[in-house]
C-alpha cells in the first residue's frame, strides 16, 4: 500500500477518535443508550444512516431492560463512546470462554460514515484483548445484511456460515418484515 494512503488513513482515524471517551456504561446511561440503539437501527431516523434495519425489522431493536440487563451481567460491559458530554457510540462486550462476544454496536446516525466505527471497534477488540486475553471475536449480524457483513469483513472478520435463527414471534427484537432472517456468526483472530 502506497504510504500516502496509509497515511490518509490513519489522519481519517485520528480525526474520527478526536474527543472521544470510552468508559463501561452506568444504570445513568440507560435511557440515551436505548434512544441511541433504536436512532442507529430503527424507524425513519434511522435512514440517516447506512446501518438502517426499518425495510427489514420494524418495531424495538431493543429496551431499558435489554440495556440494563447487558450491563449488569457478569463478564459483560457495555462499553459507551461520548464526545462533547453527548453519549454518540456503544457496543457489547462479553467474555465467553475462549473468546469475547461483540454486539449491541451502535453509532449515532449523524456521525456514521466518518470513520468512527472503525475506531470504536479497533478499541473494543484491543479492550477484550487485553482484559481478557482473547484470542478471538465473534459476533452474529442478520445474513441479509450485505452491506454490513461487507463492512466488517474490511475489518477482518470472516463469515462462518453457521446460522442461528431469527427469534420470530418474540417482538423484544423487532417485528420482521420478511421470512428469511437468520443470523451468522461472523469470527475476527485477535492475536
């Protein structure tokens, strides 16, 4: 890679982590991180973004109850991304044995596509690197997810083909809006 794109780079990284502050969310934190999650995920304000899922999934993507409940649990944080006082980032992790599991990933509508996913995931990955000597991340997105899928695996993750399927009929996770949901686990290496 030519070393002026590699520098472009890493000032696009720079720039997107500029004033951020990454701390394990707190019962305060339960209300802006649920408004945060639904504003990423669902209903029309979602369309602000690219990671959208109101053509696939109408209804929650999640609750106070989900939130509180992921940062309660054992061996799970809730790692929560502000900038200027303003809650704009979060995404799970939770050891589980041999590896950390990666979810509940959201990034403020406004900001997406400015480079701050990729900063905020690069610092999960080294957070459950270094807390719990890992030597692999998974995660699982909905497999029509194309788009996304494709993002992480820029990222280094690779598709597995294992799939889980979607909780039809229980509405915690959204109402679907096609027959055909199922998630894959998608594996990083952290080593």
């Amino acid at each position: 890679m030519p070393c002026r794109a590699r520098d472009r780079r890493r000032f696009a990284m720079d720039t997107a982590a500029a004033g951020l502050i990454f701390r394990d969310a707190t019962d305060a934190d339960v209300d802006a991180l649920v408004a945060l999650i639904e504003s990423a995920y669902r209903g029309d304000d979602s369309r602000t973004g690219w990671t959208t899922e109101a053509d696939i999934l109408q209804g929650q993507r999640t609750d106070p109850e989900g939130v509180l409940q992921v940062i309660k649990a054992p061996d799970s944080r809730l790692l929560t991304v502000e900038r200027d006082g303003r809650v704009v980032a979060c995404c799970q992790l939770e050891h589980r044995g041999d590896h950390a599991y990666f979810g509940m990933f959201a990034v403020s509508p406004a900001l997406q596509g400015a480079g701050l996913g990729k900063v905020i995931i690069a610092e999960a990955e080294r957070q459950a690197r270094e807390s719990w000597g890992v030597a692999e991340m998974h995660m699982t997105v909905i497999s029509v997810r194309d788009d996304l899928i494709a993002w992480y695996e820029r990222r280094g993750y690779r598709r597995t083909g294992r799939m889980t399927p979607f909780p039809y009929g229980d509405e915690r996770f959204g109402i679907p809006q096609r027959d055909d949901l199922q998630f894959e686990l998608l594996v990083k290496p952290l080593a």
